[in-house]
C-alpha cells in the first residue's frame, strides 16, 4: 500500500461545482469535476488510497447534505469490470462513504473552523492524539480567490502533525505581473515545497514517456539537435468552439489558455538538455533553462485568428479581438537548437481533434530515390486521442517498380498494451502530489520564465495592436497559418494520413 498514516484530501470549490445545474455543465467543460473524482476513485479502487486511512472532504458555500454530494457525484464514478469477485457499486458506495461535505464562505473563519475540527476529529479517530497525518488541499476556484482561501487554510487548517500541500489549478494569472502578484501571496503563506501547481498536460501518458524516449535509446541521442532536426511543430487542435464558456474563455483567449501553460510545458520536454538525475528540482532545472534561452517573439511569426460564429455567443463581446487561434513561432538560442523554429499551434472550432509533437527533419543529402516528393522523415507523438508514437519514413512500394513511398513505424498504445490501463493525466498527478513528487508540477521561476515570453504579445492583443483574423468552422485554420508555417521550414505531406492500427483493423 502507498500510504501509511492518514491521509486527508480537502476539495475547496467554487459553488458550481455541487450543485446539480452548474454540475453538468462543468462535467462537460471544466476539468476539475470531470477530472478530480473520478481520478481519486480508480487509485482508491486500485488501492492507491486505502480506505482506512484517506477522508475526502468538499467544501464550498451551498448548502448540500454528505449524501446529496455523493448521489451527484455517484453517476461519474464508472468501477472496472475486469474483477468479477467485486460487486461494482460496493466500491462505488466504499468510495463515496469516504466523502464528507463542509458548507462555508471563503472569506471567514466560521466555515474553515468547521473543516479544522472535522478533519482534526477524523485524524484523532485513525491516528490518535500524535500519530503522522497528511492534508492535501485542492483549489478548484478562480485563482482571484486563491488568496483569502489560502490565508484561511494557513490560519485555520494547517496540519501540526506532517504534511500540508496545496494543488491549484491554471490560470496562474494573466500576464508576468499578475503571475508574479499571485505568486508572492501564496510564497507568503506556503513554502515551494508545499505548493503544487497542476498542468494536466505533464501527466499524459506519452508526454511523460518523452523523457524515457529521449535519453534512454541511444539512436536519438545524436540525431536530436539542429543538424538533423528542421523544425518542430507542437499542435492542439479542437473541433468545437467554446460552447457555452465563451464568457470565461475571452477573459485568456486561446494563448494564454493552451499555449503560454500546456504547450511551453511540453515544448520544454521536447527541447531540454539531460538531467544530471531524476530528481524532480533536477528535471525542473533543465525545463527553466529552455524557457530562459527562447527568443523574444516576432510580429511577423505569430498569426491569430478567430472563428466565424464566436461573437455570436451572448457572453461574448461583440467587439472582441480574442484569439481562438494562434500559431506562435519560437526560437531557442543555445548550441542545441539555434535555427530550429519551433511552431506552436492551438485552435478551436478547427477540422479535427487532436494534440501532438511532430519533429520534422532534414531533406536526406544526395536523394538518389527523388523521395522529396514522398515527404520528409518525421517523429511524430500523438499525445491525444488514440495514443502513438510513429516514425514516418520512405520505403520501397511493394511491387515490381522500384518506386518509394512513406509509411510509418507506429506505436500505438491501443495496440502494443491491450491488457494495461492508461491512467488518466489527473490520477497520476493526484498520486505524485501525495508522493510529494513534483517533477510534473510547475515550479515559480519556470511560471515566471514562460510568461516572460509571452506577455509582451499578450499586452499587444489586448490592446487591440495585434488583430485576429476570421476562419470557418471546421476548417485549418487561416491560411496565413499555413503560409507561415511553410515561410520558416515545414514540409506539408500531401496524400498521406496516418491511421490508427486499431481503426484499420475495422476496415
């Protein structure tokens, strides 16, 4: 078993998180919900959370009965059915007994004295008067909040006898100042260590498989640098637009919101130097490092654009120059990668759904074959759906022809591991947060160093400087995106789409 002592996990939420019509709504939209609950169920069903010694408490303003939170949670919690011995709701109903619901305003001590005592009554009865506890807190809330709750949880609720940590959630502010504001108030309260900030993006499956790729196969080592490598591309691509979060959604716009957090998260695995260890501070050195070394962004790499139908949203400004797209080209200045242009691409309301790595590399010296024509050679990461890692590369066109055509390499996690279980980003967070592992959680100087290159653009948009392009729905995006993408060295592949093994099996 992981855990030992006794172990507390407190959910402090805003109210629309209980009750049933903001519920779903944020099921669908907002990660926390969707995300946390079910999360923390499936390491309790594995047994990850032994139910002797976890408590799970909620609290927020409404007014809301223990039960009443568990029968609302209880249709998102889906048990295994690979255990035939297990009756499926008796774990349900083992989970949901451990949730305990707090009601109480954010700004007073009445509610968090109320969560002290419960929780401090809860300690007695499975520690004892002195044994070892641990209190995790989660802030799902507006980060405006983050402040006064934080300064409640260190003047009402802090734990005397072990650990206490406390996981918030993006956005870390809008711009360096703001970040940096925010920073100071929880650097007041809370030491580094205790602070744990959650970029789900860090806990996928194949973002965390980069760092194995990358320096446990000798075959990349060389090959990984400028002299090989002529760009990279880091692509999010939604195929639906904000959908009823158009309020909130133009407060950050799809830079501040995907871009300058996920994919700078992502890029620093891609990009980084070997660690001297795996040691979490070790790891995070090495992230810093590529964010101090990038470039300041130029106005004539950048393209923003805006779907057709956003401000139609009521919520939405009619005047809005929010962007729903952007392609951002990145420049690292160090021996490893100066040339390279990194291109990073987000958008909403585009032609298909997806997030992945793609490292293109140089045309092959002497192309004997003629292949330039086939496409360049690529690795390519899908980070999601359908999980793969695939080499693209020239072969021979079975046949009698001496003719070469591009075909791929592919691992593809449906297929290679049919028997294990990918688990979801949030549970392999929630479990490194009580394992006090914060190799996956971003560090104040790496949150300062990535808003450092963002906020000059961020503050020109904002200010109407930096306008926003129209596209379709259902489209690329605008074709200035395209043509930039190809001004700085991307090699489009016409003709070829890769397929999923476990979808052309169902041809």
């Amino acid at each position: 078993m992981l855990l030992n002592v006794t172990t507390t996990v407190a959910f402090i939420s805003s109210d629309r998180l209980f009750p049933e019509k903001w519920l779903l709504l944020l099921m669908k939209y907002l990660p926390s919900p969707k995300k946390t609950f079910p999360a923390l169920f499936n390491l309790f069903r594995q047994g990850f959370l032994p139910s002797d010694q976890v408590q799970i408490f909620g609290y927020a303003r409404s007014a809301l009965t223990d039960g009443g939170l568990r029968d609302r949670l209880r249709g998102y919690l889906k048990p295994a059915k690979t255990d035939p011995s297990k009756d499926p709701s008796s774990v349900v109903k083992a989970f949901l007994d451990l949730i305990t619901y707090i009601s109480g305003p954010y700004n007073t001590e009445e509610g968090y004295l109320k969560l002290e005592e419960a929780v401090a009554r809860h300690e007695e009865l499975t520690s004892g008067k002195k044994g070892e506890t641990r209190r995790l807190f989660y802030l799902a809330l507006p980060p405006s909040v983050y402040p006064v709750v934080s300064g409640m949880i260190k003047k009402c609720c802090m734990n005397q006898r072990g650990w206490t940590r406390v996981v918030i959630e993006k956005p870390f502010g809008k711009d360096i100042a703001s970040s940096d504001k925010l920073s100071n108030q929880l650097g007041q309260l809370f030491s580094e260590e205790e602070i744990y900030r959650i970029d789900h993006y860090l806990g996928k499956e194949v973002v965390q498989n980069l760092l194995v790729m990358r320096f446990a196969n000798r075959f990349f080592l060389p090959l990984w640098n400028r002299d090989n490598i002529d760009n990279v591309q880091i692509v999010f691509k939604e195929d639906f637009g904000t959908e009823g979060r158009g309020g909130y959604f133009d407060e950050y716009g799809i830079i501040r919101d995907i871009i300058q957090n996920h994919l700078s998260q992502v890029l620093c695995l891609v990009a980084m130097e070997k660690p001297v260890s795996l040691n979490p501070e070790d790891i995070r050195d090495e992230k810093v490092k590529v964010l101090k070394a990038i470039e300041p962004i130029k106005d004539d790499e950048v393209v923003l654009g805006q779907y057709d139908g956003y401000l139609d949203d009521p919520t939405v400004p009619k005047d809005s120059n929010t962007p729903t797209f952007a392609t951002i080209v990145l420049r690292i200045h160090n021996e490893r990668w100066d040339g390279v242009p990194f291109i990073m691409k987000a958008g909403k309301a585009l032609d298909s759904r997806k997030a992945e790595i793609r490292v293109q590399f140089k045309d092959v010296p002497g192309d004997i074959y003629r292949c330039q024509k086939q496409g360049r050679n690529e690795f390519v990461m899908r980070l999601q759906p359908s999980e793969a890692m695939y080499m693209k590369l020239t072969v021979k066109q079975p046949g009698l022809e001496m003719s070469a055509t591009q075909s791929e390499l592919d691992l593809s996690y449906r297929q290679r591991y049919q028997d294990i279980v990918i688990p979801e980003a949030y549970e392999r967070l929630l479990l490194d947060t009580i394992r006090g592992d914060q190799q996956h959680f971003v560090r104040r100087d790496e949150l300062r160093a990535a808003w450092e290159i963002f906020t000059p653009l961020l503050h020109r948009i904002d200010r109407g400087e930096f306008k926003s392009v129209k596209y379709p729905e259902g489209s690329r995006g605008p074709p200035e995106a395209d043509r930039l993408t190809e001004q700085v060295g991307y090699v489009r592949t016409h003709g070829y789409i890769w397929i999923p093994p476990s979808l052309q099996a169902g041809r």
